[in-house]
C-alpha cells in the first residue's frame, strides 16, 4: 500500500497506460520448511511485469 501514495507522482513521469497500475511487493525473510503448506503456482513474469527504463 506504500506505493499508493505515490501513484500519481510516477504516473506523471512514467505515463503508464490506463489498464496498468504500480504496483509492487517484496518477500524478506526465509522459508521456514517446517510448516506444511501447498505452493502456489506462479505466472511468468513476462504477462506480469511491465519493465519501464528511464
């Protein structure tokens, strides 16, 4: 939700199309393997992402 502040002000640079949002999230930490749990499937990055160079 951090990057919600600053939605506009990258918008303002970045000028993304309106179907695409900022959005970002991060994992820190380690995996604890002794909790049992399913895995997820994941989505290529490439129909995920949108990589913008500035």
């Amino acid at each position: 939700m951090a990057w919600a502040k600053y939605r506009k002000t990258v918008a303002e640079v970045l000028s993304p199309p309106d179907e695409l949002i900022l959005f970002c999230g991060m994992s820190i930490g380690f995996e604890d393997v002794t909790v049992g749990y399913s895995r997820t499937g994941r989505a290529p990055l490439d129909e995920t992402v949108t990589f913008v160079k500035g």
